[in-house]
C-alpha cells in the first residue's frame, strides 16, 4: 500500500504504507543493473571491495520453495527528521539481542554508506518462501525503567524503521500516541488476550502502577503481519502491517509476534518496484506547467538575443565597416559602444587563477549532470538502492578530464603564469568544499552516532578513487586544453594600454547581477520544490529523470541568453570587463535557490534538532555552491562565443 497524497500529513497512517524507497540506489542484496559499459566497469571496481549481504540465491532474487527469505533490519529515526536516522538496535528490543543468536552485518556499497544504511539480520524472523506461518513468537521482554522511557519518548517523537526483504523496502511506526485516555486496569486483561501468544495467557504479567490509571500512554505495535506475492520463484511485492498496540510502563511484559501469507500474482519482475512510485504527484499537471514555463521564457529569451545578433549588431556592423562619408549618413557617426573596446575586450581578467578555478569547476559539475541525467533517463534508478549516488561518484571522476580540458584552455588563452599550480587549484577546489562540510556533518553524526556517518573504508576507497583516477584524468584535460588554446588566437589585438572604463552607477553591475540571476530562478524554482519533496521526505522517489533533463536543457539555454543579453550591454557601456560579469550574472541563480531552501525548510517541512538542522543547510549549501558553478560556467562559455563571434566580424587596427 503506497502512501497517498492525503497520507502527507497524517503520520499514523504512515504505519500501513508498505515500504520506503530512497530515491535512488544501489542495494548489496539487489544485483547491480548494468548502465552502459564504462560504468558498469567502473561500478565493479568501486563494488570490489564489498561483498554480498546474501547467498547467491537471494542475489540473483530466485528461490526455491521453503528456502530462507531473509529480513534486513536498516535504520530508525524520528519522522519529521528523515536524515536522523540511528542502527535499528537503539530501539533496545529483544528482537537482536540474545547470546546465541546469529546476527549477520552486512557490507554497503558507496552508494549504501552515502545514504546511511546499515543492515542487519533478523534471524528470529523465519520467513520460508511459499510458507505461510501463523502467528510466530518473535521474542519476549520486560521494560525496565530507562527502557519504557526512551521507548516511549521515540514513539511520540513518531519514530519509523525500515526494513530489506529481497531488496524491497518496508517501513513502518514503532508504535503510536494514545489518542484517547486509556485505563490500563481497566483494559489490562483485553490486552493481555490480544497480547497472548497462540491464545495462551501471558506470564508474569506485572500489577500495573496505579499512579498510571487512567493516563494515555504510548503503545508499541508488537505484532507483523508479512503478506508477499510471488511470481513462480521469485518475490514481486511485500507488505507489512504493524498491530497489537501494547502500552509502555515500566515492568510492562511485551510479547513481539509475526505472521507471513502467501499469494499468487502475474505481475513481471521488472515492474515490482513502480509501486512504490507517485505519479500522482511527480506527474502532476503542475510539473507540465514548468517545463511550458521554462519554454516560454526560452522562447522569449531567444527573441531578445535574435533581436540584438539580427537587428542591434547589423546596424553596428554596417556603421563600423562603412566610410566616413556613411557614417555621416548615418546619424554622423558613432563613436560609442562596444566596438570603441575591441583593444581591451580581451583583455586578460583580473584574478585569472580564480576565474580558471572557479570556472574549469563548474564545466566539471555540468559534465558530471549531465551524464548522470542521460544515463538516469534511460535506466531505472530508482529500482535499485544507492545507484544514483553511486553513478554521480563515477560520472564525477570520470568527466573530470572535461574540467580540466577548459581550465587549461582558458588560462593558457588568457596568459596565464604558474599553470601547474592552478590546475592543482582546479583539482581540489571542490573536493576541498565537498571535505569541508563532510567534515561537520560527518562529525554531528558521530557524536549522534547515526548511521549518516561514513565508514571509514568508504572513505578511504573515495580517496584512492580520487588519487588515482581523478588527478591523473585532469592532469591530461590540462595538458589537452593547453594544446588546444596554443592553436587559436583572439579575433583583435589586445593594447598595451588600458582604456579607461567610462564612471557608471555604483548599482549598475550589482543591479545587473540580481536581476539576471533571477531569471533563470525563474525556469527552475517549480522543479525545485518537486527535487526537495524527494530528497527531504521518507517515501518519495524521484523518477521523472526526463523531466529534470528537459528542465536543465531549457535553464541552460535561459543561462546562455541571459549571458549573452549581459555581456551586450556591458559592452555598449564600454566596460570589458566581461568574463567575470557573465560569469556572476549566471551564477547569482543559486543565491535565488538557497534562499528558496531556506523558505521550503520553514514552511514546508517539521525538522527539528542540531543533527537534521546542520545536514540540510550543509547540504543545500553543497548544492547551491554546485549550482552557482554550473550556471556560472555555462554563462561564461556562451558569452565566450558570443563575444568571439561580433568581434571576428569588424576591421580592428
């Protein structure tokens, strides 16, 4: 039963929704789908070092009748927090304790260990496939104290499991608020009859302290009902339904219990996870609507730069290549505007080290989106755990040969000194960043002791990626891109001197800068508010990967429009100046976009606490930073073209 839109607010009803799926993943007990040869490959060196949770059977998800179907505990955490998760044992239950139990830990991938899982077996829940069991002892406990209390404070903080069986997600409350004063003496033996195990009376049943007649308690739910359906041997779907409230006291006897039905379906292994999907939401007519917004903005983007390359830079061209004797007849001649720069247009930028940098950074980002988006449309994703995480790590060391293909075309272009230490810039500028906040978050996390906390190893295999693969492919981008730049010159000679920049407005180029990045905001906040439901919510997938790739392809148009509408006007003003100005124009989006966050995380989410507080806004920096890149990138590089293309196009002493 996938949760509804109605079920939004209603977190009780969370309770009967089958399962969570991130949104996108890799899973050890799911075998990886292949994604296209290159990363396929890569994906197997970066799973190398990881071994399957389960046996092969399991792995390859057939099974024979009777066999083990085993269940994997995950995480816990409170509902309004989905990012504060901690191990499925701090719920300090019997179901994982015991002496000679054998509880297995599994290994993650990249993908797992970014997202937070972290499994375990339960082996007290004997699962055989095509058996149906009746209602089963789990295991049996009394609260003590400190246990009924800190159950009792994670049920009225709404605290949620999940679960793995054969790679399909299951999540649920642990219990729920007591919506009504309960009379524990008065209703102690009905509980204690729903509460028996196969109808017989429970033993050592404590008194019930009379200080807690007639007060509301949080109830745990102590007994799961598994309904699988089945394809010949393989598990389709699996739905878990949480019942039998027990209260929560002190000396309170909790006697956990599950059952398991078995039915036939025609359903295909391949459609199993599209019920975990929301169409309705994801595919809503608001979603159409941004993509015809961003269009039309499109549209009307392309009209202004038609106007001036068609109309505005004709009249010029014709003023600046006729005689003097034209130019009279021609309103007697103009000696302003963007042609009286071409000796200073490109003009080395200040700062080039920081420019090459910060651009070659973001040309390394769009690479990496893009590659993501192209292989997400195609591939289902959200079908398997962690593959998007894990593909955006591959895709980001690979496409690093295209960051530094232009940062060393750019600064060789422009002249630039100490190339070898700037492209060391350009490689650890944003893995400088990433570390940074990694730092902060994943040492929350560890005082928290939640499973957000990277493991060791996956760390320390991301920086052998990273030396070993990373460095050496920007190393020859940079060598590639100096080739590259030695081959082409500038349309105009650049002059010794410097022409002076005719006194503006101090508010001209901030002005510019605000009102230029809040166009393309403009083509993307619908979509981001679909991206943030998805990322900051427990059971929302993002799959609509073809609309995100139709959204980008559109801001990126608007983001090159926008460039080039700025750079002309920058230019008539006599200001040549213009790499870091289109550069920032564009950018400036990602200040609309953060403050957007900040407005999604007041008043369209309920987190609360330092842990969920500090993982949101380091994140949403991260990207916003990521963002500001990309679209500063692209702006550079379509006025880039756009200026190298009027200015091949006039006679320059």
């Amino acid at each position: 039963m996938v949760r509804r839109d109605e079920d939004i607010g209603n977190p009780q009803r969370f309770c009967r929704a089958p399962a969570m799926a991130s949104a996108s993943g890799n899973s050890a007990p799911m075998k990886r789908r292949k994604v296209g040869a290159m990363l396929a490959s890569m994906a197997v060196l970066m799973h190398s070092s990881s071994t399957n949770l389960v046996a092969a059977d399991e792995e390859s998800h057939h099974y024979q009748d009777q066999e083990k179907v085993v269940v994997w505990t995950d995480k816990v955490g409170p509902y309004n927090n989905p990012q504060e998760t901690y191990k499925y044992d701090t719920l300090g239950l019997c179901e994982l304790e015991g002496k000679d139990l054998e509880v297995k830990e599994g290994d993650l991938s990249i993908g797992d260990a970014l997202e937070g899982h972290e499994f375990f077996s339960s082996p007290r829940l004997d699962i055989r496939f095509g058996v149906e069991t009746p209602a089963k002892k789990i295991c049996e406990m009394q609260l003590t104290a400190e246990k009924a209390e800190s159950l009792g404070a994670m049920i009225n903080d709404n605290y949620w499991y999940q679960l793995y069986i054969d790679s399909l997600p299951i999540w649920a409350f642990v219990g729920e608020h007591s919506k009504f004063e309960v009379d524990v003496s008065r209703f102690s033996g009905l509980l204690q009859n729903r509460n028996g195990t196969a109808g017989q009376p429970q033993r050592n049943m404590p008194v019930v302290p009379s200080h807690l007649k007639g007060k509301p308690l949080p109830r745990i739910y102590t007994h799961r009902h598994f309904t699988f359906f089945r394809n010949g041997d393989q598990v389709i779907e699996v739905d878990m339904e949480p019942s039998d409230p027990w209260p929560i006291y002190e000396g309170a006897f909790l006697n956990f219990t599950y059952s398991a039905v078995w039915y036939n379906t025609d359903k295909g292994f391949d459609e199993r996870t599209t019920r975990y999907l929301d169409p309705k939401f994801f595919e809503h007519k608001v979603h159409w609507f941004s993509i015809i917004n961003s269009f039309m903005l499109s549209l009307f983007l392309i009209a202004v730069v038609a106007i001036i390359l068609m109309k505005t830079l004709k009249r010029d061209f014709t003023r600046y290549a006729s005689n003097e004797d034209d130019l009279e007849s021609l309103d007697g001649g103009d000696e302003s505007g963007w042609k009286q720069v071409n000796g200073d247009v490109f003009r080395r930028p200040d700062h080039l080290a920081i420019f090459t940098v910060l651009y070659a950074t973001g040309v390394h980002i769009a690479c990496t989106v893009f590659v993501v988006l192209l292989f997400a449309t195609f591939n289902s994703y959200y079908a398997t755990r962690g593959a998007t995480a894990t593909t955006f790590v591959i895709a980001y060391l690979v496409t690093v040969i295209g960051g530094g293909f232009e940062g060393g075309r750019v600064f060789r272009m422009f002249g630039g000194q100490h190339w070898k230490r700037t492209m060391i810039y350009q490689a650890l500028f944003l893995p400088g960043i990433i570390f940074s906040s990694f730092v902060m978050i994943n040492t929350t996390a560890i005082f928290y002791r939640a499973t957000m906390t990277v493991p060791f190893k996956t760390i320390i295999i991301i920086i052998v990626l990273f030396l070993g693969l990373c460095l050496p492919l920007h190393t020859g981008g940079t060598l590639l891109g100096r080739r590259a730049a030695k081959e082409r010159s500038f349309p105009c000679r650049v002059h010794h001197l410097k022409r002076p920049i005719p006194t503006k407005h101090w508010l001209f180029n901030p002005a510019m800068i605000a009102i230029a990045g809040l166009v393309p905001f403009g083509c993307l906040f619908i979509e981001m508010y679909f991206i943030l439901s998805a990322v900051w919510s427990h059971n929302k997938i993002y799959y609509v990967y073809g609309f995100m790739f139709a959204i980008i392809l559109l801001l990126c148009l608007v983001l090159v429009c926008v460039s080039i509408t700025c750079t002309y006007v920058l230019l008539n003003a006599e200001d040549y100046r213009w790499q870091w100005q289109s550069f920032l124009c564009c950018g400036a989006t990602s200040i609309y976009v953060f403050l957007y966050t900040v407005h999604y995380f007041f008043n369209s989410t309920q987190m609360s606490g330092f842990l969920q507080t500090v993982y949101y806004f380091g994140t949403s920096i991260n990207f916003c930073i990521g963002l500001g890149l990309f679209a500063g990138a692209l702006g550079f590089a379509g006025s880039s073209k756009f200026v190298f293309l009027i200015y091949s196009n006039i006679k320059a002493e």
